[in-house]
C-alpha cells in the first residue's frame, strides 16, 4: 500500500492545525504512523487520497450506525439543504424528531437538542446542579464525557477521592467539585453517601462505558447507583451518547429494564452521535419537571445559535427511522459474524482477543491466564496496551480494514456491514 500524498498533506497539515487534526485520536499518535487522509467513504468503505479502500470500523467514532452515504438519509438531506440550512427561528423539523425519539422512549417527557455531545453532558450537569442546588458531581475512571473542564478528572494519586484535573487549564477550583470512584468499587460510593450525600447533585456514568474499551458493567451496580442517588436525593445521569441508539431504540436504559425486575431509569440522559446521523447533534433528555428548569422556562441557562440545525434534525429523523428491531436483529447477527472473523485473526497472529457487546466490539488485550476475565473497570487495564494494540492495528491497515486508531478505543458495526462486507473482510484477512 502506497501512502505518500497521505504523508504530504499530514506534513501540511501540522504547519497550520495544531498537531495536524481537530480532535487528537485521528492523529495515529502512538502508532508509528501518520494518519491516512480519507477523500470520500460509501456504505461501509472509506476511500483514501492514496487511492486505498479499507473496511471501516470507526465509522466515526459511531454516528454513522447506517454506513456511510446511506440512500434515504442522503435523499432527506439534498431535500433539506433546498430550503435554507439555518433559521435561528422555531421551526418543525426538530420537533418532529423530539417526537418520534419521545414516543418511543418511554421515561423521558421532554427533549433539547444542542450541537454535540459535550453540550449535552454540560447541559446534564448544569441542570443537574440547578435542581438539587448542589454542586459535587460523582464520575467513574474511564468514562468520557467529552471535555467539559468539570469532568475532565482523574483520580488522585495521593490522598484519596482528591481529584486532578486531566488536562493542563481545568482549574482546581472546578476539579476539587468532581469526584472520581472505579467502576463497580459500591463500597466506596455507599462510604462517600453517607458522609456527603447531600453535597452530591449528580453521578453521571456511561451505562456501557465505551470510552476506555468495552468495560460492561453488571445491571447490580447500575441499580446500586439508582438506589444510592435516589436514597441521598441526588440525580441519575446516563451518558448515552454511544450507546442510544445502538444498543436498541431506546440505548443501555431501555435494555436494562427490559431484562430485570427492578427499574433503573435515569433521571436525565445525554444522546449525541447518532442523534444527528453523522451530523452535528447532542441532546439532553428528561422529565418535564427536570427540563422546565431550563430557560426560558427556568433559570438554568442554555443556548446554542446552530442548535437544532435543521439539516441535522432531519439527518437524524432520517437516520432513526431505520432503526426497526428488525435492523437491530440483523446488526446484531452481523456483528457476531465479524467479530468472529476479526477475532480469528488476532488472536491466531497477534495478541489480544475481542469483547462484543451488540454492535460494539473492543480488541481487549489478552489474558495469561486460562480462564478470560472480563476487563469492567479502567484500572485492570495493563498499561502496555497500546503496544499490541500497534501490531493489531497495522496489521489490520496494511490489509485494508480500518480501526479507530487508538487502544482504547472501540470499534464499530453498522447496517453496511452485510453479506457481501462480511465475504470482503475474511477475503481481506486471508493474506
Ligand atoms: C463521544 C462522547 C461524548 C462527547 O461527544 P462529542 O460529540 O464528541 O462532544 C460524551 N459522552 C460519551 C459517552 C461519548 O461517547
């Protein structure tokens, strides 16, 4: 494979956009390698400016659950773009999606739509906070919640549930207000509760953290957090942004009370990614008695001058409504055809094995021992991941097959990925 006019227009791109990219995971950091410049993508290819095609498993980090290009999205979108593409004024095409994502998921009552992810989940906290009138906010090591300064932290490594910033300008003001706990670690939660529990205004989590590999949580520490944050008044926050809608309609909430008796409903949810089909959409979503605290109802501000863009909203109406059970059922067996391809490979070549969950996947590195255990917090994590992971990666590259180029990353499964995708890729991994 051939990637010289990749190479140049990485060396132009680090003269004018700091370290060459808009959001660092596409620089192939830790790769040895530099990125491959895409010039175009349809269903489940991505075509770079070098002339190679690769099966993609990025998918952009999870929005396109259709593929690329999708026909009667695209259709949605040439209609749309012919009636202006920024109004700043009411308009029906976002309410038309609220009520089709409404009326189909049955705990939240009212929605807003704002222009990523990390406003949805700043938005969550701000409302949050507002309704409590409290200010501490409990998150886990390894989930990601886009990079609003509060939720930018660490754990400490000296005194414990003293947090850090993770990033250089958070200032400690707003760190010391987060505090950090492992996944799954009751004991500690039930410890900071009882102490604290009326400073907490929220604990926000990924009901499947998809951010720092696939760190499948059990539906027991789910409830657990419903019942701490319930019990101490504090609010419930999913960040759904991956997991909406791609793990059924209705996200990790929905299939999480479908399989157990007790209920573990949030209080607030964040979408995004999917949400906008591949454009850009966040949304917070809850009951009215929540979301009416929002100006210019409440006094909670939030604003946004492209929010509610109309060419997104009907990208991401467009997008929903294919996603029938019958595509979930048909995603679903895909991605275990997949992952057992891409899983024969990898652990035939090189080390590491893959963690499926739905349409998700995430090369987890290998064990020694016999028996797998499954990784479900950060911290078991080895920290020479990366260093596999590279072989895996290049491997896979050199043969046409696309990862999200980062360890901890996940990789994603869309509707494009069908028979004819399937034959490609175990054609592609023969050699
Ligand atoms: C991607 C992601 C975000 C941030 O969304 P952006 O649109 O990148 O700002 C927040 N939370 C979760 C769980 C995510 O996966």
């Amino acid at each position: 494979m051939e990637f010289s006019k990749s190479r140049d227009l990485f060396t132009k791109a680090l003269k004018f956009i700091p370290g060459g990219v808009h959001s660092p995971v596409r620089s192939f950091k830790g790769l040895h390698t530099t990125p491959v410049f895409i010039k175009r993508a349809q269903g489940a290819y991505l075509y770079d400016v070098d002339g190679n095609n690769y099966i993609d498993f990025c998918m952009s980090f999870g929005p396109l659950i259709l593929g690329h290009g999708h026909p009667r999205v695209a259709e949605q979108i040439s209609s749309a773009i012919t009636r202006g593409w920024s109004y700043g004024c009411a308009e029906e095409y976002s309410l038309e999606l609220a009520e089709y994502i409404i009326k189909r998921i049955p705990f939240i009552e009212q929605i807003r739509f704002v222009n990523s992810g990390t406003e949805a989940v700043m938005t969550a906290i701000r409302l949050a906070r507002g309704f409590t009138a409290r200010e501490k906010i409990i998150k886990f090591n390894g989930c990601y919640h886009g990079h609003m300064d509060g939720l930018l932290i660490k754990a400490g490594s000296g005194v414990r549930q003293v947090a850090e910033a993770s990033s250089k300008g958070v200032p400690a003001g707003v760190a010391q207000d987060t505090l950090v706990f492992e996944l799954g670690d009751v004991e500690s939660l039930r410890e900071i509760f009882n102490t604290s529990g009326d400073k907490i205004a929220a604990v926000i989590i990924e009901p499947l953290p998809a951010n720092c590999g696939l760190l499948i949580q059990s539906a027991d520490f789910l409830l657990e957090l419903r019942k701490l944050t319930a019990k101490h008044g504090a609010l419930l926050i999913f960040d759904e942004v991956i997991s909406g809608f791609r793990i059924g309609f209705g996200g990790m909430s929905e299939l999480l009370n479908a399989s157990s008796d007790s209920k573990i409903i949030p209080d607030i949810v964040t979408y995004g990614k999917i949400i906008g089909g591949g454009l850009p959409v966040g949304a917070v979503a809850a009951k009215k008695k929540i979301m009416e605290l929002l100006a210019p109802v409440g006094e909670v501000y939030q604003a946004g001058t492209l929010s509610a863009n109309p060419l997104a909203m009907v990208a991401g109406l467009s997008t929903l409504k294919e996603l029938t059970p019958d595509f979930y059922n048909f995603l679903q067996a895909r991605s275990k055809k997949i992952t057992t391809i891409l899983n024969n490979f990898i652990s035939k070549t090189l080390a590491g094995n893959i963690t499926n969950f739905e349409s998700l996947f995430w090369i987890a590195p290998s064990q020694s021992s016999e028996s797998l255990v499954k990784i479900t917090s950060a911290d078991k994590i080895p920290s020479n991941i990366s260093e596999n992971f590279y072989i895996i990666f290049k491997a896979l590259l050199e043969r046409g097959v696309y990862l999200a180029p980062n360890a901890y990353e996940v990789g994603f499964i869309s509707g494009a990925h069908d028979d004819t995708v399937i034959a490609d890729l175990e054609k592609r991994l023969l050699y």
